[in-house]
C-alpha cells in the first residue's frame, strides 16, 4: 500500500466493492471463499496509508435485504471511508448469465436503499447512489443521486425527453440488454 500511495500520491482514490456486511453472502457474489476477509484487510490497509476510499456496493438479489444492516456495518466498523456508493447493476455479461439468481429491479429494493442511505447520511457519512434515474428514487433521496454512467455509455428513452429532471439524471446504461420497470419522466405536477 505504501508505493501505491508513493506512486499515486494526492491523485489516487480506490473504489472496493463490499457485497455484504455478512461473509457468507459477500464470498458467495464474489465467487472466492475468504474473499469477505481479504476485502476487509485491504479496506483497512488502505486507511493505515490515508487513501481515499470509495466504498461501492453493487445492489443485487443476494443483498438488497440487507442494506440496513450494511449501513451499520460500514458506520461501526469501516467509519474511515470517503464515500459510499450504493450501485444499480448494469445488465450486462454475467449479470445476464446469472440474471435469474442476482438480478433485481430498483422497484424491489428501493426501501431498504433509502434506509441504508439515510442512516449513513444521519451518521454523518458521505453517501450517493449510482446508475437509478431519478424517476425511481423517491424525491426526498434525489439529492444522493449522482450522474455516474460515463458519457459514452449514458443513453435516455424517448421518454426522458420531456422529463424537468433529466439534465440531472444520470440516465441508463447504454450497454444494458433491458431497462429498468417504472421509468416515467418527472414533471412539475
């Protein structure tokens, strides 16, 4: 860590994926047994070296249920974090292959995301979410939400065009095979 610190300097922030604040799940959507352990001593490696961490979790059918309690788990134990990005999956490769085990909609997990994201933010902590257009994410948690899918894979349906919040959604991921259930452009009504 201490040359990757060397090397990068100021520049460098490393973004982690955490899966699950539970081992068995976290190695299990890792596909590597002590995968949970390794992440969690390299987390703590970073930190001794003062390097920013982006802490992302990709939201799937194997963790969405327990979002609350990752919230917790990343206030108790990885409180040294620069951020934490809450991520929809991008339907693609071996999301596909896998689709019918981990794949879910943000309809289906949007309660236990707001209540991770808002008991992080009531911490005190730094936290967005990554990859919903704003049309799913109640009003309240819109202002967590980040444009986060690169310009060159970003694509908005016909219809976003007439949305009033589109200019701040960070639309879908163009490289999707489907989109998500519920789009519906946000109006002033």
């Amino acid at each position: 860590m201490k040359r990757l610190k060397c090397v990068g300097g100021e520049k460098i922030f490393c973004g982690i994926p955490l899966h699950s604040d539970y081992s068995g799940d976290h190695d299990k959507i890792a596909g590597k047994k002590n995968a949970f352990n390794e992440t969690i001593l390299g987390l703590y490696n970073l930190a001794a070296e003062d390097i920013p961490i982006e802490l992302r979790i990709v939201i799937n059918a194997l963790n969405y249920k327990r979002l609350p309690q990752m919230s917790d788990f990343i206030f108790k134990n990885l409180f040294f974090v620069s951020w934490t990005a809450f991520m929809a999956m991008e339907y693609t490769g071996n999301a596909i292959k896998n689709s019918a085990k981990i794949y879910a909609e943000p309809i289906e997990y949007m309660t236990e995301l707001c209540s991770a994201v808002n008991n992080l933010s009531d911490f005190g902590m730094e936290v967005s979410i990554y990859n919903i257009p704003r049309c799913l994410i109640p009003e309240d948690y819109r202002k967590f939400a980040v444009q986060s899918i690169s310009d060159w894979k970003t694509k908005y349906l016909d219809i976003c065009t007439f949305c009033i919040e589109k200019e701040k959604c960070c639309g879908l991921f163009g490289t999707s095979q489907k989109f998500f259930n519920g789009l519906s452009p946000i109006s002033n009504h």
